[in-house]
C-alpha cells in the first residue's frame, strides 16, 4: 500500500489533535492559574484524550518516514507537555 500524501486528511487529523491537545494543556495551565481546578481538570482530561487518539490512529497509517516523524515528534511533545503540568503543583503555578 503507497503513502498516504502529506495533506491526506488522516493525516491532518492527527495533526489536528496533536495541535488541541497542545492548546488544552495550556488552558490547564489557563484554569488552574485562575483556580479553576474543575475547568484545569477538564482541559487536561481532553488533552490526554487527544493524546490517547492520536497514538490510537498513528500506527494504522502508511506514511513516509518523514511525515511519521513529524507526526509522532508532535505526540512525543503533546505527552512530555502532559507530563511537566502533572508534575507542576498548583501552588508552583500560581505564584
């Protein structure tokens, strides 16, 4: 089966939710600066749901290598970003 081309829409989707989950996480960081601890959560749970779909649809993809890179560089920085505002208490952010 041939590569999918770069602008496939399967392609795009999960650059789209690399992209959304990268903008939740910052609203997480939004809300809970605000001490909106529900809305941080919120935020932060549909970040990892994009997280979690991008990495669910990537392997059933024939791409390029250079189009497979780039998309899990993005998942690779969607769950590092995930990462670093689990281990950033509140108090850390609100300063």
């Amino acid at each position: 089966m041939p590569a999918l081309p770069n602008d496939h829409p399967r392609v795009n989707f999960i650059r789209v939710e690399v992209k959304t989950g990268l903008t939740l996480v910052k609203l997480a960081y939004t809300e809970r600066f605000s001490r909106d601890r529900a809305g941080a959560n919120r935020a932060i749970g549909l970040a990892r749901k994009a997280l979690e779909t991008a990495r669910h649809f990537l392997p059933k993809l024939t791409l390029t290598s250079a189009v497979k890179q780039e998309l899990q560089q993005g998942i690779d920085t969607l769950e590092s970003e995930i990462g670093r505002y689990d281990n950033t208490s509140d108090e850390s952010v609100t300063r």
